[in-house]
C-alpha cells in the first residue's frame, strides 16, 4: 500500500493498482473446450464475429473481466453509471464445451496512458482463467490489414497456429496460411504466445480487411463465421451480416468506380510540358 501525505497531519491512501482481474461467477462441470476470443481489432472483425456467436447462440455468462488498464471512463445505461468490463461465455453444445470472450474495450494504446505491460498483463490474466476453466484451446479472432485490395476480392481467413497440427486442422476447414511471416499485435497474438508457454495451443483467424474500415468490416466476419459454421456445425441466422455484406461491396463498387473515372480524368488533362 503506498500512502501519500496530505495537508496537516491525516494521510490518503492510494490503492495499488487493480491491473486486470477476472471474476468467475460459475464454473461448468465440464474441462476442455475451445475459447474464441473476440476483441475490438483492425476492422472489429473479431467483435463481430464473437458478438454475433452470442447473440445467436446465447450462452451463459460466467465470468467479468475488469482491468484499470480499460479507457479511463464509464458507461450509463438508462442513467445507471457501469464500469466498462469483457465478459466470458459458457456454451454447451452437442455435448461439448465452448467459451466466448467478448466485450467493448482491451486494453488502452495510447501510449501517453498505457504501454507493453499492460497488454501482457491483461493476456496473462485472462490465461491464467482459462486454465482455472479448463479450456484446451484458444481461437483468437482479428482482421488482416490488405488495404485497398479489400475493395477487390471477397476476404480470406488467413491461420497462424501455435504448432503445425493446429494449423493443419484448421486449413482442412478452409482456413488459408499465405503469410510466409508477420507480426500478430496485442491480445490476439499475446494470448496465443503465453498460451503456448503454458501448454495451451492455439490458433489466430484474421479476416483480410482494411485499417480504413473503423466502423466494421461485415464481410471479413461472414467469411470467418462461414468457417466456424462448417467445422463446429453452428446454426446461425445469417440474414443480417449477409445484408449488411451487400451493401458495404456495393459501397466499394461505387468507391472503385469514383476512383477510376478520377484516373481516368487525370490522363486526359495530363498535358505535354511545352517550354
């Protein structure tokens, strides 16, 4: 405890720091299981992805995940002050167990406010409660920045696993892994690195997407849902993400359309330099 002293003779004490805590309400009797971790990324194609999972699905929560290293602020609902918190999900289905980690908030970039530890302390925590749950696996959901070339193609999965067998049963349900080497940032690499180290493997699918596309990138999650739906046997109501595909490709049609008739208006007015 680190006491701070004030005017005159009383003394303020100052809490140590909270760093990341995980509260479980209730653990299910089951061990084993797969977790899929989706967290606001490039293009919140892993928020998507894992708020659609529960939504549909509608799991139980068991657990709140609080951490100081969280935006500094407050949420209301109906005029009700709430911390920000992710919570985690319990779902028994076909007789097997699967974990959801979703939420509004990881842990803060800004590197004025935050720096590395706090990412690896909100990693190691929430590890940590997926060994005390008993959970064999973890699936990381992210986005793949390929720029403008999103506006061209219908979006791949792209697979890195913590072990070549991971990564093999993840392609055979279509899965892709075109990237020689890269860098996986924050949570969604960081849960997969220390979840080696603790014997845990573990698989990060990003849905290739744009950094541009800050409200959500609709099509990138269908693609990653898509392949969840073929290897878990997921039912999903897909009506909404589908409609929503439509209109962000119709968005990029009329986007690539302005862009080449710009180009185009460009070389006619590319005049000769005459001295």
């Amino acid at each position: 405890m680190v006491r701070l002293h004030s005017l005159g003779r009383k003394r303020v004490e100052r809490v140590e720091r909270m760093s990341t805590q995980v509260f479980i309400m209730e653990k299910p009797p089951v061990k084993g299981g797969i977790v899929f971790v989706g967290l606001p990324g490039i293009g919140l194609v892993g928020k998507i992805v894992v708020d659609y999972l529960v939504k549909e699905l509608k799991p139980k929560k068991i657990a709140e995940i609080l951490s100081d290293s969280f935006p500094p602020a407050v949420i209301t609902k109906n005029g009700v002050v709430e911390m920000f918190m992710d919570h985690i999900y319990y779902l028994n289905h076909k007789g097997k167990p699967f974990y959801f980690v979703a939420g509004p908030v990881i842990p803060n970039w800004d590197q004025n406010v935050s720096n590395t530890n706090d990412q690896y302390d909100f990693s190691r925590t929430l590890v940590a409660a997926f060994k005390e749950l008993g959970i064999s696996e973890i699936c990381t959901i992210a986005g793949l920045n390929i720029g403008e070339e999103r506006m061209k193609i219908t979006p791949h999965v792209i697979a890195a696993g913590t072990d070549k067998n991971t990564l093999e049963d993840w392609k055979k349900s279509g899965a892709k892994n075109d990237q020689p080497e890269g860098t996986i940032w924050g949570h969604a690499g960081l849960l997969l690195g220390i979840g080696k180290t603790q014997g845990i493997p573990g698989v990060c699918l990003m849905g290739e997407t744009s950094a541009r596309l800050v409200y959500g990138d609709p099509g990138a999650s269908k693609s990653v849902l898509e392949l969840l739906m073929k290897k878990y046997g997921f039912k999903l109501k897909m009506d909404k993400i589908e409609a929503e595909t439509k209109e962000i490709e119709k968005a990029f049609q009329k986007l690539a359309e302005t862009m080449q008739a710009e180009e185009s208006g460009n070389k006619k007015l590319d005049l000769p330099y005459v001295r």
